[in-house]
C-alpha cells in the first residue's frame, strides 16, 4: 500500500511534520495512484470510486490552498510529484 512514513520524511519541512500542505498532498497523491491502481482491475467498484474523486477533490482543495499562501512551494511540490498544472 502506501509507506506514511517514508512519504512524511520526504516531504515534512521540519522534524515531526505531519499535518503541512506538502505532506498531505503527497500522502493523497499515493493514496490516490494505489486506488487508481486498484480501479483498473476492479472497474465496477463504484464506493471506492467515489473515495477517489473525494481524494482528489480534497487534494485539489489543498494545491489551491498552497497556491494562494505560498507559490514556490506550490510549484516545488507540483515539480516532486509530477502532477499536472
């Protein structure tokens, strides 16, 4: 599945980071890629599914968020992960 902690060491800005915008939105990311993973074996499975669109919905949320506070780091985060925009 998804290795959290690797992901929070990578990705927190400090010791301890768990809850900034780049840690949560990399944590989705691959919750999103394992679930996408999932859905082209599983194409009738509709709740998980809809968990996805929540998931990206929720991490657009939090990219937009990012951009608006603090743009280098929404370009640096978008860079590391390789999504689109």
């Amino acid at each position: 599945m998804v290795d959290k902690q690797a992901i929070i060491k990578e990705f927190a800005l400090k010791e301890g980071d768990t809850g900034s915008c780049e840690v949560q939105v990399a944590l989705l990311t691959a919750r999103v890629k394992h679930l996408t993973e999932h859905l082209r074996g599983n194409h009738k499975d509709f709740h998980s599914r809809r968990g996805l669109i929540a998931m990206t919905a929720r991490r657009r949320k939090l990219l937009d968020y990012l951009k608006r506070q603090d743009f280098n780091r929404y370009t640096a985060i978008i860079t590391k992960l390789q999504l689109r925009r």
